[in-house]
C-alpha cells in the first residue's frame, strides 16, 4: 500500500517518476505480487491511468491483465477492474470524447489505427475472446457489464474476424442472447448494443439469432418501452431487427412465419393530436417504416414480398399505414417515408392497390387518396423528396395493375370527363402537370401517365382519342400532337426529356400510335434535324432519346403510310445523319451517368430535382430496344420482309398459344367445378355412409335385445298363460293377439270335431271287423244265398277301402292342423310379451321407410308433371313458330304484291304524262297551222252545258 501512495501522488522526496515508469511498476505489481489484495490495488491502479495513458497501459499492461482474467476468476473485483482497463485501452469512443473539444486533423485516423491495433493484439489468441464469453455468462454485475462492453468494442474493431471467432465458439452466439433476458436494464441495453455489432453483415449469425427466439424478445421490449413513444433503447431494437432481417430471406420467412408482423400494426397507431412530436419518436417511426420496407423491399424474392403484402392486408398493418397518410399535423419526413411504405406495400400486390384505390381523404367533399397525392406531386411549392415519393407511390400503385393503369386512362377519355367541373380527376391533374411552367412537374407528370401506358397496348390507342382545348376559337389538338408541338418549342432539357420517355412509351409496340405519330408530316424533319446537330453535352441526352424515337417508329412501322415506310425512314437516315452516327447518338443514353443511377433501383432517388432525368422502367426499355433497333437499321427491304413473315408466324402462333390458355384456364375452371361437386358429394357420401353405420349398429342392437327378449320371454310364456294376463306392448293391447286366441279357439273346434268323426269311423271298422265272424256261425244261410252275399262281401270290402283311405287322408289333416295348431302357440307366445324398443325401433324404421316412398313418388310424380307440362309448352312453341314463320312468308308475299303494284301504278302515271305531253304538242302543231282546237276546260265546260239544256227541256215536257 505504501507504494500506490508513492505512484498515486503522495509526498516522497526527489524527483517524481514518468507515467511509462509508474506503468511498469504497476504491471510488474500485477505480476508478481503474491496476495490478491496487491493486485487488485495495481489493476485499479492501471484502470485510473488507462484512459491519460492509452499506448502505455496498451503495450506494457495488456498480456498481465489478460493472464489476471486467466488466473484470478474468483475474485469477481479484480476481474472487472480488468476488463474496464482493457476496455479503455481498445475502445475509441473515450479517446475520441477527450479529442472532440479538440479540432486536430488525422487525431481520428490514428485513434481508429490505434484500437484496431490493440484489438487485433487481443484476438489473435483466439482463447481471449472465447475467456470473455465466459465471463460474459457471469451474473455478477461488475463481470458481466464491462465483458459486454469489451466485446462490443472489440466487434467495432474487428468485425469480421470477431464473429468468425464467437460462430466457430460452442454455444458462443446462444451465450450472448441470455444478455436479452437479464433482468438489469443497462445489461441489456448494452446486450443489444453488443448483438447489433454481431449481427452486422453476417447471415450465418443473423440466423441463429433469430432462431434464438430474437424476434419475440426484441419486439416485448419494444412493447414495453412504449413503441414510438420509447426512448433510445426502442431505436436500438429497431436497428437490431433490420440487421436480421435486411437481405436476409430465411429470417423475413421466418419472421412473417411466426405472425410477427401482426405485433407491427401498434407501432403506428397515432392519435389525433400530432403536434409536438419528439426527435426520438420521429426517429423511432422512421426506423419502423423502414423495418416496413424491408419486408416488402422489390429486391426481395417475388413470393416472399408478395406473401408479406398479404399478410400487412389482413392484419390491417395497411390500413393503418393508409390512416397516417391522410392524417394531418404528421412531420414532413414522416409522412414522406410512410409515403415510400405504402408505395412498396401495394406494389405489384392486386388486393392491396384495389385497397389503396379506394381510400378517400377526410376533406369536404371526400377525394380519392391518389388525386389529393397528384395534387402534392405537380405543386411546385412541395418539398422536393415528398414530390419524388408521391410519384413512387404512383408508380407502385400502376405497377402490374391494367386495372388501376385503366382507371388512370378514363379520367382522360372524353366520355368520362366531369362536365360540371367540381371535381379534379387523376387525369386532369396530369395533363395540367404535363404542360405547365415547371418543368419538374412536367417530368413527374409525362413519367406518371408513361407507368399508365406500361405494357398495356389497348391503353395506347385509347389514349390517341384523348383531344385538349389549347386556346378559345382554336380547334382542340390531340394529347401526342400537343406533346410533339412541345417538344419542338425548345423548352427545358428536364422537360424535352420527361416528354421523349412518355411519347418512346407510347410509341412502342403499338403500331397504330406510331402512324399517328408519322401522320404529322413536322415530327420526323424535327427528330432528324436534332439528331443530325452537334450540339453540346447537355443535349447529347435529348439526341440520343430523339434518336430512340425515331427507331421506334421504324421497328413498329407497319408501312400503312406511304411516305413514311420503314425502307424510306431507313433511306432518310442514311443521307441526312447517317447510319453510324445514329447508332453513336443513340448509344449517348444508356452511356449516361443518369442512367446507370436510375437502372439500379424502382424508387426515384435524386440529390437535386437536376438530376431527376431517368425512370427506372423507361431503362429497361432502352435496354431492350437500343440492340433491336440497331439491328434494325442496317436489315434490307427483304430482310424486313421476312422479319415481317416471321413476326406474324409467331403473332399466329401466340394467338394459338392464347387460344389455347384460356381453354386451359377454362378446363381448369371446370376441373376447379367438378373438384368442388366431388367433395360436396364425397361429404354427403360420407354423412350417408355414417348415418347407414348408425342405423345398422342401432337395428343390430335392437335384434340383440329382441332375441334376449324372446328367450326371456319363453321362459315366462307358462306363468302369463296361468294367469291369463292381458299382454299389452307399450301400454298398449294389441288386437292381433285376441284374433290369434279365436282363431285357436276356432282350430280347437274342428280338431275336436274331427276327432269325433274319427271316432264314429273306428266304430265303424270295429262293427265291419266283427261281421265275418256272424258269418261263419250261419254258414246255412250264407250257402242258400250265397251269390247276393257275394256282392253284398264285395261291397263291404270296396266301403272299407275306402274308409281306410279316408281316414288316411283325415289322418294327414289331423297331424297338419296339429303342426299349425303348435306353430300358432308359438306365434301367440311370442306375440303376447312385450318387445320394448326393438318394436319401436321397427316401427320408427317402417314409418321412416314409408315416408321417403310417398316422398320419392311424390316427387316422380311432379317430375313427370313438369316433363309433361315441358312437352307440351314445347308443342305451343313449336306451332308458335311454324305460325310466325307462315305469317312471315305471307308478310314478305304481301309486301312483294305492294311492291309490283306500285311499279305499276308508277308505269301507269309515266304512260299518261307521255300522253299528255303528246296531246299538248299535237295541240300546238294544229293551233300553228291554224286549225281550231278547244283545250280541256271549255270542252269540259261545253259538255256540262249541254248536260243543263237536255235537263230543261226534259222539265218541260
């Protein structure tokens, strides 16, 4: 003790020693100092001066403190005065602490040098960091806390090397998640800190992480702390969960797998009053949007972006996304980044942009999200990225989506433009944006309708009857003729280049859009006459695209105008700019820096609104055309000729293809049909055979019972008849019975009566035996009449045959009528007792039986009615028919004798005019040669008064 006063500063006299000196002297303490009292001292000792005296305690101290982690577990103290001490040698953050009051150029780069030196010192033995794992499951406060703080730093150092070390470690990444769980807040704040290093770029650590149960842990402490509302701790989780889940496809499975992205939806949940917001909870959302984005992130494979779209649908994540979106009071980058959220949650995803599509603002009155959307992005006083996210969003809404692209197209379309103004339409918005002063807007807006027009050949020719009203007294213009008139004015470069894109769009794949195109004899003269110019490098762009547009309308040319063939196209270009240097101005777009920007990514990202030139899918399709249409231009007349035959070959062979997928889909849909017919009928097959089984088992039950009954019930049949019991089955007597006992009782009469008769027969043959004996007694009266007792003898013997065979036969009735006789005992015996359920059974069964007959009759019954009922309103139709027809023919016979009869009647009037002219012009031949003619009138007037005079003189008379 005496010398840490002399190295900590006490009084001694003469000179007072260097740090390096106390340094030394400490680390020769630490080593070999024998009682663990002196080295806990020297390790506190070398902790004070670590943080003044960094390289020092770094060179001469670091191996005796990793021996102390080594030698000296037991005492829980000296071990964390050892690892704060390392700690301050290999961390940067402290040194950067002390030289950030200090602005000295290179400090940063020689501090990072430094611990990056240290750490690489401390890890080559790869046994200390497997050490520090083990102290890190330590549960001592002052073990554990500065072990997660040296791995920490040592991961900030040495990433890579550190997390190939902690991986091929037993159990060294499973250690650290224990970190999650302790019950200590800073332990496991700083856990988190430590598995945020971990996880960095590393999939292999990122996946055992999560299969550590990460997810479930992480997302509880961002419930408990509050979700957006939490403080820095909910930022540390959030950083955690993309670094497991960015670029990782196993974990965002398995995250959407284990309905974590139900446990979102809270994290978005915000109030009415949205003023006042805190730095940390606008960091926090943010963090949470983008945690969004990469689930549903368009580089992620399709089907695992798509089934996480589903599932953000149905559990209400977008609805709730769409709420923030239309709420008011929300800070401007939040609402551009939730912006850019709902934009990939509906891209591509049909069920989420018919959703999307149907959200209104909250204004008065209520407008379609997408309009109040538009409305942000052609306003010049937005802020620049909320103006790039709107046209994401716009373009994700359209993307795969003929529906949406359809509905875009008709607020355009003259049918369906609101007359009475009060409302503004997507299409409105567009064209407005299109041909107005900012050229900002006019590229948003030409890009937007491009995505409208995207792969969808029916739209492109409906968008050629879209006609605008330029000036009062001019005639309307069409929307491709006002887009080439702009384009020759000479605006600006953004805006020449947003209009080359949409109309290199349109044009494409749709041959009649390019005659249209051609028609307007000004568009090719212009695109050759920019082409030909050498012009400056700010031009260079719109030459390259003016030269995709002209190739675009040689490629789809389909020759129906004249001067305008491709052969002739092909011609003008060879003289007035020349074949290669088309092909070179051509190349100038995909050379572009613009370009290659723009190629790499869907979402529209630009530093500055000049450099907002190129859209991500108008590069693919310069990518697909620039090699076609080169090729085009050097092909011959006959070369495109037959380039023509085999185009229509395959467009033949594609309709063949298209015919025969829609019989496929259909045949599915019958396949899809009949599957669902043979499971409705395999259930009620199922439902039957259960119900059968049932039944058979209840009525095998029901014989068990019977048969038990029945010998129960013989045993018992002396006892009922001693009695003579009245036997009732159910509670109820049974007539069956009585009229069994009197058909007994009649049975019993003829046998007795029977036997009687039998009796008298015996007497009979008694009497007939005993006669021969009374003659032999009187043999003299038999001899004197021997012949008449002859036949008398024969006689007797014939009787008495048959007697015999009569009896014979009453014999066989006698034992017959006994045999029935016995067998209706039984009957009656068994009839008599009660049968219990099996009876009812029976009944139940019959009743049963009876009723679905008289329902199946029923039923033949009206099926054969409405058969009937079908013939004969099939007769009344066909004799309907043959009537019409007959009425039909008679019509047209009818029609046919008009039709003659005016013809004659026409002849007719023709013949008398003739006439007449003929009687006119004798009239005037004979009146020239002075021969008396009276015209019409006055003969008629002639003749009416002779017709008077004959009358008076008549009178007269």
């Amino acid at each position: 003790m005496n010398f840490l006063r002399g190295v900590m500063g006490g009084p001694s006299a003469g000179p007072q020693p260097s740090g390096a000196d106390t340094i030394q002297k400490l680390c020769d303490r630490v080593a070999s100092s024998t009682l663990l009292d002196d080295r806990r001292d020297a390790v506190r000792a070398l902790k004070s001066l670590s943080k003044k005296y960094r390289l020092e305690v770094g060179i001469q101290a670091m191996e005796h403190l990793i021996r102390v982690l080594q030698t000296d577990r037991s005492d829980s103290e000296i071990i964390g005065y050892a690892l704060d001490t390392l700690y301050n040698v290999i961390s940067n953050d402290l040194e950067e602490e002390e030289q950030g009051k200090h602005l000295v150029e290179n400090v940063p780069k020689q501090v990072d040098d430094l611990g990056s030196q240290f750490t690489e010192i401390f890890i080559k033995q790869q046994e200390n960091v497997t050490l520090l794992l083990t102290l890190v499951e330590e549960f001592d406060f002052h073990v554990r806390w500065p072990g997660v703080k040296l791995l920490t730093s040592l991961l900030k150092q040495q990433g890579p090397q550190v997390q190939q070390i902690i991986l091929v470690s037993p159990m060294g990444v499973s250690r650290l998640m224990d970190l999650l769980a302790d019950s200590r807040e800073v332990i496991r704040n700083d856990g988190v800190l430590l598995l945020q290093q971990l996880t960095k770029s590393n999939a292999a650590i990122q996946k055992i992480v999560a299969f550590e149960n990460a997810f479930e842990r992480l997302l509880d402490i961002v419930t408990e702390e509050g979700n957006s509302d939490g403080g820095i701790v909910v930022e540390d989780c959030l950083l955690l969960l993309q670094n497991l889940l960015k670029n990782n496809n196993s974990n965002q499975n398995f995250f959407k797998e284990g309905s974590y992205i139900q446990r979102m939806k809270p994290w978005f949940e915000v109030g009415d009053d949205n003023c006042g917001w805190s730095a940390q909870k606008v960091t926090n959302l943010h963090l949470m949007l983008q945690l969004v984005r990469v689930l549903v992130s368009p580089t992620n494979p399709p089907g695992a972006t798509s089934s996480c779209q589903k599932a953000m649908f149905h559990c209400g994540l977008l609805q709730q996304l769409c709420t923030i979106l239309m709420a008011t009071g929300v800070p401007a980058d939040i609402l551009t980044e939730t912006i850019n959220t709902v934009s990939e949650v509906i891209r591509g995803c049909q069920m989420n942009q018919d959703y999307f599509a149907s959200v209104n603002a909250p204004s008065n009155p209520p407008r379609p999200a997408i309009v109040v959307l538009l409305m942000s992005m052609v306003n010049e006083r937005q802020p620049f990225v909320l103006r790039c996210a709107v046209l994401y969003c716009f373009q994700c809404f359209l993307y795969k989506n003929q529906k949406g692209q359809g509905e875009i197209v008709s607020t355009l379309l003259p049918s369906t433009i609101d007359a009475t103004g009060n409302s503004v339409s997507a299409g409105q918005l567009l064209c407005g944006g299109l041909f107005s002063t900012d050229s900002l807007s006019n590229w948003c807006a030409a890009v937007a309708l491009a995505h409208a027009l995207q792969e969808n050949a029916t739209l492109k020719e409906q968008l050629l009857r879209v006609q605008l009203a330029t000036s009062i007294g001019n005639p309307p213009v069409s929307l491709l003729q006002q887009c080439t008139n702009i384009l020759s004015q000479g605006s600006k470069v953004q805006t020449r280049v947003g209009l080359l894109m949409l109309l290199c769009t349109w044009l494409s794949n749709c041959s009649i859009a390019v005659t249209h195109f051609l028609h307007n004899p000004a568009n090719v003269p212009f695109l050759t006459g920019q082409i030909a110019e050498n012009l400056g490098e700010e031009e260079q762009l719109v030459q390259g695209l003016c030269a995709l547009l002209l190739g675009i309308s040689i490629y789809y040319n389909d020759n129906s105008l004249e001067n305008y063939r491709k052969e002739k196209l092909k011609q003008l270009i060879e003289k007035r700019i020349g074949r290669e240097n088309f092909i070179e101005k051509l190349g100038f777009i995909s050379k572009h820096e613009l370009y290659s920007r723009a190629a790499q990514k869907p979402q529209p990202s630009f530093s500055s609104p000049d450099h907002m030139m190129f859209d991500h899918e108008f590069t693919k399709l310069v990518k697909e055309l620039e090699g076609v249409i080169s090729k085009a231009i050097y092909k011959s007349s006959e070369e495109d000729k037959k380039e023509e035959e085999v185009k229509k070959t395959l467009e033949q062979h594609d309709n063949i293809v298209t015919h025969y997928k829609k019989v496929i889909r259909e045949q599915d849909q019958e396949l899809e049909e009949l599957k669902q017919r043979i499971n409705t009928l395999a259930s009620q097959n199922e439902q039957l055979q259960a119900t059968v089984t049932q039944q058979v088992s209840q009525i095998q039950q029901h014989k068990d019972q019977y048969n038990l009954l029945k010998v129960q019930l013989g045993k018992d049949t002396q006892h009922h008849n001693s009695h003579g019991d009245t036997f009732q089955m159910n509670g109820i007597q049974t007539e069956d019975v009585s009229k069994l006992k009197e058909e007994l009782e009649e049975w019993k009469n003829k046998h007795e009566l029977l036997q009687g008769q039998l009796r008298e027969k015996e007497s009979v043959i008694e009497k007939l035996k005993a006669s021969p004996l009374e003659v032999g007694t009187t043999e003299q009266s038999s001899q004197t009449s021997k012949p008449g007792s002859l036949e008398h003898n024969n006689d007797l013997q014939k009787e008495l045959e048959m007697l015999r065979s009569q009896l014979q036969l009453q014999s066989a009735e006698i034992s017959k009528l006994q045999m029935e006789n016995q067998k209706l005992q039984i009957m009656s015996a068994t009839a008599e007792p009660p049968l219990g359920d099996s009876g009812a059974a029976a009944a139940n069964k019959s009743e049963s039986e009876g009723r679905l007959e008289q329902e199946i009759r029923e039923l033949k019954s009206e099926v054969k009615a409405l058969s009937e009922e079908k013939e004969s309103l099939k007769q009344h139709l066909d004799s309907a028919s043959s009537t019409v027809a007959i009425l039909q023919d008679e019509k047209s016979k009818l029609q046919q004798e008009v039709a003659e009869s005016k013809k004659e009647q026409d002849d007719l009037l023709v013949l008398l005019a003739d006439q007449d002219q003929k009687l006119s012009a004798l009239k005037i031949k004979l009146k020239d040669l002075g021969v008396p003619v009276e015209d019409e009138d006055d003969i008629e007037s002639g003749d009416q008064g002779d017709e008077d005079e004959e009358g008076d003189e008549e009178e007269q008379d």
